[in-house]
C-alpha cells in the first residue's frame, strides 16, 4: 500500500475513533468495571415500588450484558425507606465508600435532601420521583414532570364548578408543584393541610379539614396516607365531597383498593394519568425472570437503566451532555427530555367508574 494512502487511512480512523469517543452513543462496551447506584424504598410502606424498580434495573443489565458481552457492569442497591434522612445515607454510602459512577434514585424526599450534594458530585444521577425544584444540571427526570398535570386537575375542578377546595398533602418539598400547579388551574379558594409524612394518626387532619367544610378536596400524598386520612375521614359522618388526585390515584389505586377493602369511598375521583404503555416484550422477560407479573415502576426501572447506558461516556460532563435533548424509546414508552433534563409528559384526566380509571 502506498505510503500516502496508508497514512490517509490512519488518519480517517483515527477521526471515527474521536467521534466515537466524543459522542459515546457508538459504543455500549464497558470495558473498565462500571458502577451504578440504585436508591429506592426496599422497606417501609411504598417498598413493593421499590423492589419493582430494582427488579427492572437489574433486567436492564441482565439484557445490557447480553448485547455487550464485554461490559463490567456493578448494581450496588440502598435502601432509602421514602426517608430523607435514609435517602442521605444511602447516597453518601454509594458516592464516599463505593464510589459509584452514576445513580439511579426512585424518592422524591432522597433527592430534594440530596441536591446540594449531587449538584457538587458532577455524575449523572437519574431521578424518578418528582423534583422540588427543576433546574439545568445533573439531575436527570425520566418520569414526565406533573406541575403540567396538576394545572389540568385545577382547571379541571374550576371546570367542574367548584370554588372552595381543601388540599391534603404531605409535607415532601415536591408536593409544593403539585399545590402550585393546582391552584394555578383553579384559581379559587384553596385552604392547604400539611402533613408530616411520618404522621399516622389522621384523626386531627380529617376533623380540621371537616369544619373548613369545601366543596372538593384534592389529595396529593401516598396510597397508605391516603387511604388513613380517608378512614377518618369517613369517621366523621360526613358526605366526603369530590376528590382530586394528582398520579397517586394511577399508580396507587391497587394499594388503595388494599387499604380500603374496596374503592367506593374513591368512586367518581379525578386525578391526572400519565399515558404510557408498558411493552410486551418487557412483560414477558420480566415474568420469565421473576415468575411474577411487571409490577409497577417495574418498566421505569428497566428504562433508568437503558437510557443512562444509551449516553454512556468515560466524562461524566459529556455523558450529562448525551443524555439532555436525546430521544429514547423505552419499554415505557418515548422518554425525551428537554434541555433542562426533564422528561417531557403526556396525560390526560381520569374519572374512577366502579373500580376502574375512565
């Protein structure tokens, strides 16, 4: 081969290698050993979600590894217990001690008590559950954002003709959107109950909420809460008024159905649902592997996974980079975020007719 065309054809390489390296979309092998942290509540009330999400993850990897046979891939699993103060030591175990490349989290309490910290680490870390607050960094959303949502629900209940509407909510930063949200759709009355999310004695709430007698009341808290504060709720010999929901009525409604023996205390709930549909193809490997049907979040778990591998770069700052405005079509649907790192939604409003989301 002559000289000159042997240089030129190193040269060529060498710049499909630099737009490889640069871009990290080319190639998933991971060939140093890779470490991935996962938080979410193992244990505790919402510990079912959990476990789903972890099993989803560790699917990903199971699939991951097949089609890149020479990836060294480590999960490294804390349990957070829906509990800030477990949320920051699970995140500080996984960054100080096993010094992990990246995270995936599930709770909204462990990612508003860790912000600060995750702003400084400059890894990409995947969010789950609703932010606080949403900001362009390294925080990832990969579940749609709901403040759109729940300006729909407000709008909805003005629609419905209501003018006074009490709020139950728990005392989670990332419940405050959802308020928000909501009032800027209703633009009326609102009077706000804020609830410690350790509290389990609903007796009070339900008694002060009672005498601001509304005509609606929305509820933005998890299914156990929700299904305490009804109970009491109930005990006041009162006609319960309307209920509003933010997604807690989608992904908590079997919890609910649990708690409450039945859902008639629920019939004719409103609440926001986020379109998704969870892939065939995703049910059937997960009850393969775990002889179980796909629980919930199951499917969010596997795409956290998919996509952060779908950015991969050894630069962090570059792999952030990839993942921010990329489009991934995922077993829960398409996930794009937009440039702020927030998965872009698609919802609708829903009414529950005789045990099922209409």
């Amino acid at each position: 081969m002559p000289k000159i065309i042997k240089y030129s054809v190193i040269v060529v390489v060498l710049l499909l290698l630099g737009v490889i390296s640069y871009f990290g979309f080319a190639s998933k092998d991971v060939s140093d050993t890779l470490k991935i942290g996962v938080i979410a509540p193992l244990t505790g009330l919402p510990g079912n979600l959990g476990e789903n999400y972890v099993n989803g993850v560790n699917l990903a990897l199971e699939d991951y590894k097949k089609a890149n046979p020479g990836s060294k891939i480590e999960i490294i699993a804390e349990d957070d217990g829906y509990d800030s103060k477990k949320g920051i030591s699970a995140y500080n175990k996984l960054v100080s001690i096993d010094n992990v490349d990246a995270i995936l989290n599930l709770s909204s309490p462990t990612v508003d008590a860790v912000r600060e910290q995750v702003n400084k680490w400059e890894k990409p870390f995947i969010q789950l559950g609703e932010e606080a607050e949403h900001k362009d960094d390294n925080i990832l959303e990969i579940f749609p954002g709901q403040k759109a949502a729940l300006i729909a629900v407000g709008e909805q209940a003005k629609k419905d003709g209501y003018k006074k509407v009490s709020i139950v909510t728990q005392q989670i930063a990332a419940y405050e959107r959802f308020i928000d949200g909501f009032q800027e759709g209703f633009d009326g009355e609102v009077l706000i109950t804020r609830i410690n999310p350790a509290e389990t004695d609903m007796k009070t709430f339900a008694l002060k909420v009672s005498a601001e007698k509304p005509d609606a009341i929305a509820i933005f808290m998890g299914a156990p809460a929700t299904a305490t504060f009804l109970k009491a709720l109930n005990q006041q010999s009162i006609e319960i008024p309307q209920l509003y929901f933010d997604v807690g009525l989608q992904f908590g409604l079997e919890d609910l159905r649990v708690a409450l023996g039945n859902l008639e205390l629920l019939e004719g709930s409103k609440g926001a649902f986020i379109i998704s549909e969870t892939r065939d193809d995703f049910k059937e490997s997960y009850k393969a592997k775990y002889g179980v049907e796909s629980g919930m979040l199951s499917d969010y778990g596997y795409d956290a996974f998919m996509f952060l591998m779908s950015g991969h770069n050894k630069e962090s700052k570059t792999w952030i980079k990839n993942l921010k405005g990329y489009s991934y079509s995922g077993v829960s649907g398409v996930i794009k975020l937009d440039e702020f790192g927030d998965r872009l939604p698609e919802f609708k409003i829903v009414t529950l007719v005789n045990g099922e989301l209409k």
